[in-house]
C-alpha cells in the first residue's frame, strides 16, 4: 500500500511502499519503467523500511517523516543534511 507520495520538482512523483518507492512520471501519466526499487538502492539516507510522509520544499530540500522523526534531503546534493534523523515534535511546531 502506498503511503507517502512525494511530487517532486521534475515532474516525477516518488510513491513509497514500505521498503519499495515507485517513481511516476506525472507528464506521461505512468509509473516509469523498472519500478518498483528498493529505497536503500537508490536514496542514500532517507528511512529504508519505510516512509510515512514527505514533502518538497522550494528551498531544494525534501523532508521525510517516519514514526516520530524525521529527515531533511538536499536535493541538490542528493544525501541527507547532516545531524539527522531528528524528532518532528521538537522542530516542526504544532505537530506531534
């Protein structure tokens, strides 16, 4: 089951499935050929069994939740940011 799709800034969707994400073209309406992956195999550094939420931001960061925390992804650099994980209740006000 789905859980966490994620649009990117490349008009790809990312769809994360447990361990698996599916990376969906969003211009040619389909999930693009040789998917699902494994996250571990192409995503160093976000959670690797599981996603549970993620967004873009416009600041060339991704952020992924799992559980109580979370990461912050440099697009640019492709790596999760130094010093993370860490928890969403002590950085995200409002949220649990």
């Amino acid at each position: 089951m789905v859980t966490a799709p994620v649009l990117w800034n490349n008009d790809k969707a990312y769809l994360f499935d447990g361990g698996n994400y599916y990376r969906y073209d969003v211009t040619k309406d389909k999930v693009d050929p040789g998917y699902p992956q494994r996250i571990t195999a192409n995503w160093p550094g976000p959670f690797p069994s599981r996603v549970d939420a993620g967004v873009v931001w416009n600041n060339g960061k991704a952020y992924f939740f799992r559980g109580s925390e979370y990461v912050r992804y440099d697009i640019a650099a492709d790596k999760v940011d130094d010093g993370y994980p860490r928890p969403i209740a002590a950085n995200w006000p409002g949220l649990p």
